[in-house]
C-alpha cells in the first residue's frame, strides 16, 4: 500500500484556540494533527458547497429561474396573519 505524499502547513494560531484544540485532541484521544486536519478538511468542504450553491444560483438567475422580490415581502409580512399567502414559486 502507498503512503499518501503530504505537506506541512504551519501557522500562528490565538493561544486560546490552540488549547481548545488541545484539550479537544486528549478528550479524543487523537493527535492535535489528527483534529487540525479534520477541521481543515471540514472548512474546505463547506467552502467548496458554498461555492457551488453560489455558481448554481447564478445560473438560475441567468436563465430567470426566480421569485420576484415583492412576492416574496408580501408573503413574508403575510405569515402571521389570518390568511398567510401561498409560498412563491
């Protein structure tokens, strides 16, 4: 079985959140590398889906794929009352 090429990254870091990552490694009985890259992996996730969220309603926009804005107001200062509009589509 290969072994994964990998890179250090280093980087300064509020101490107070280096010993949350501490005491979040010894509560895990992981290494505090082991926590780093599971929050980088993590963030770099979240990012990736943000952009591509991003990217996908941009090309709705493009091809008019929307709900006009005061649709959407009048539905929004209508929840609450006694006849609620129907969700814009």
């Amino acid at each position: 079985m290969q072994k994964a090429q990998t890179r250090v990254l280093t980087t300064h870091v509020p101490v107070p959140l280096a010993e949350k990552v501490d005491l979040l490694a010894e509560r895990l009985e992981r290494s505090r590398g082991w926590i780093m890259k599971q929050a980088l992996s993590a963030w770099i996730a979240q990012e990736e889906e943000r952009d591509r969220l991003t990217y996908e309603a941009l090309a709705e926009v493009d091809t008019h794929q929307v709900v006009d804005h005061q649709a959407v107001q009048a539905w929004a200062e209508s929840l609450g009352t006694d006849k609620p509009l129907p969700v814009p589509r």
